[in-house]
C-alpha cells in the first residue's frame, strides 16, 4: 500500500520536513525508513572532509591548509578531527563514504551548481523540478508548502498547494484556526493545518545557522522523524563551505561548517534512538575544491568531492570509491580530485531503499530516466 505524505517546510530554510497522512501511515502497519538530506552549500572539500593519507601528494598542496590530526579509519582515507560523531557512527559500522563524486556538473558557479544539485539534471535552469520532489510524487506524495518559493529540491511536476505569512511573519494560532475552518472541505489543506498548529513554534521561526541552533532543529527533526505517523523525510541546509581565504585545517572556518554537519548527525542519533536503525543521512553539496591551496590560504572551486553517508539503514562502514588519484596526470583540468561517479546514482539507490521501491523506477521518475548504475549492492550489501 502506498504512503501518501505530505510535506512540511519550516520557515527556516535550515529545516524541512515531509509528513505523511496519519490515517493511512497508522493502516499501512509498515515499518517507516527515514531520509535525511543535509545541504552543504558552497562546495564541501572532500579531501579536508575525508583526506587522503595513502601518500604526502596532498599534504605537499597544503602546506598552510592540512589536516595535522586526521582520524584515520582505513590504510588510505581519515576523517577530519571534527567528525567526532561521524567517527563514532563509523566505528559502530553505521558511516560510508563515497569518495571521488560529484553531479555531473564542471562549470564551478555556485548558481549553476547548487541548482543542479537541487534539480538533479544536467542543464542549469532547465528542470523547473527538483529529484526528492519527483521521488516522493511517483511514490504518490501529495505537498504543501509553508513558505514560498518552494524549494527546488522539492518541487514536483504537479502544482503544490502554498501558504506563506505577509511580511514572513506567522500568524497567530486564532488566524490558523479560522484557516482551518475554511477548509474543511478540503481533507488534505484541513490536515496539514491541524498539524502545524500542532508543532513546536520553534520549527517554524526564522533560525541564524549557529551550532545552538542546528543542534535545536535536529532535535525537532529528530522528534518528528521518530514518530511512526510524522515525517519520512528532512532536509537540513547548511551554507558557508566557500573558503576562498583563510580555510584552515583542523580548525577554520571549513572546519567550523563541518562541524554543525557533525552536529546535525550526533543529535540525531541520540535523540532519534532505535528509530535511527531506520534511518540513512547523506549529504549534498554542489561541488569539491582544488586539490591545492591558493594564495590567500584557501581553495578555489572544484570539482570531485565525497557523499558522506550514516544511518542504521546502512550495513556497514567502508570507503566506496573508484579513486582517480592525486597525481597531476589524474587530477581533473589538472587541478582538481576527479569525479568518478555520479552522484545522482547514489542519491537514486539510496530513495530507493527508503521508499521500498523499484531503482528503475526511481531514476525514471527522479532523474529523467538517466543512464545511471545500481548502486544498492554497493551501498547495502
């Protein structure tokens, strides 16, 4: 039987939440799996994030910018010191990695790239949808937005119902109840209603992107995903990966946003408990960075980068790579880790697994029928 969801969007862009109807998730009797997406917007420096330790190639590109203290987890790859709970999660055998990926996208503008990321295809501001829209719309999700615009990533083909506040400031609960009023005759906008009415104010008020309050939104997130009739699905976005200048190694400000990601995911672990069994988190960004610093002790945008995934639903830790290598003849354009898989066949084996479904299916409806390998065996066997 197919779950009908709908979505919850905070006014934060920093949380959203997809929630299904509670009368047909209670008749389902189906175990609820969990997705989370966490946006690293800015380009994610997969080799700060994961560095490669098999040789000192790019320990001699960083000089001003390496990592001193990885935390080494296999003879070839570490993590960086502030993935505390990442390592944690990788040591129980819940953390993957998939290095050397990347969308299918070369350009380096962040425009163009977070909105690939976002939209799933190959062309900027071509596909006026976005991937997890899709998916959960071929799963037969029907959303409402509390916010506008909709966010790219989860738009679908079909028109979404939308509501946003004059002047981005929320009504009252009385304004909320006569709206609900209004619509009784409409079960789905009646529902959705009753259910924000019902929500920790919090999820819905304008957050700044400090730990405090990344750590605040996993707990709500956390809390709603563990209900066996609330949300399915959550997207956290965090921004600030651009380090041009002044990226720092163990410390910085990459090292400051990878430490929120770090954050996101060890709040949800302990406040999700068991249910974090049926759960996978992976992150998402639109590119990687040189492979060499620059002059002003930062990167420049790249291309190759790492998903770096974690969650019960997970089998067990281990690096899934085609790894290029760090030598010059194998760098992309000669200055960048090269991409050898495309990131969008992770992401479709991955909606897959969460929504039960057919992979062919998935890449049909998510991502434009692309020619894009199976990875289910590579990530959960």
């Amino acid at each position: 039987m197919r779950i009908s969801r709908r979505i919850f969007l905070a006014g934060s862009t920093s949380l959203i939440l997809t929630a299904p109807v509670l009368s047909n998730a209670i008749a389902s009797n189906k175990r609820k799996n969990n997705l989370v997406i966490i946006m690293l917007r800015g380009g994610m420096d997969g080799l700060t994030a994961v560095p490669y330790i098999g040789n000192n190639i790019l320990t001699k590109a960083r000089p001003d910018i390496g990592v001193n203290k990885p935390i080494q987890i296999t003879a070839d790859f570490a993590l960086h010191p502030m993935l505390k709970n990442y390592k944690s999660l990788w040591d129980q055998g819940q953390a993957s990695i998939f290095h050397a990926s990347s969308i299918p996208y070369t350009g380096r503008s962040h425009f163009e790239g977070q909105y690939l990321m976002e939209s799933g295809g190959i062309q900027p501001y071509f596909d006026k949808t976005g991937w997890v829209g899709r998916a959960l719309e071929g799963a037969g999700i029907k959303g409402l937005s509390i916010s506008l615009p909709m966010p790219l990533i989860l738009r679908g083909g079909r028109d979404l119902d939308s509501f946003m506040p004059s002047k981005n400031r929320l009504p009252n609960d009385n304004t909320l109840q006569l709206l609900q009023n209004d619509y009784k005759e409409d079960k789905m906008l009646w529902e959705v209603l009753s259910t924000i009415r019902k929500r920790p104010i919090a999820m819905m008020e304008p957050k700044s992107r400090s730990d405090r309050d990344m750590k605040g939104l996993a707990k709500i997130a956390a809390q709603q995903l563990s209900d066996p009739t609330g949300p399915s699905v959550a997207i956290f976005d965090i921004g600030g990966f651009d380090t041009h200048a002044d990226q720092g190694g163990d410390n910085g400000e990459h090292a400051k946003k990878l430490k929120q990601f770090d954050d996101v995911i060890g709040t949800l672990r302990k406040q999700m408990g068991k249910i974090f069994n049926n759960t996978i988190i992976a992150s998402l960004t639109e590119f990687g960075r040189t492979m060499s610093q620059n002059g002003g002790s930062g990167t420049e945008h790249g291309y190759g980068t790492a998903i770096l995934m974690a969650g019960g639903l997970l089998p067990k830790s281990r690096i899934i790579s085609n790894w290029p290598g760090l030598e010059q003849k194998n760098l992309f354009e000669g200055r960048d880790l090269n991409s050898s898989i495309d990131a969008r066949a992770v992401y479709a084996s991955i909606l897959a697994r969460v929504l039960e479904s057919d992979h062919k299916k998935i890449v049909k409806d998510a991502f434009f029928n692309s020619d894009l390998p199976d990875m289910t065996k590579r990530i959960f066997l």
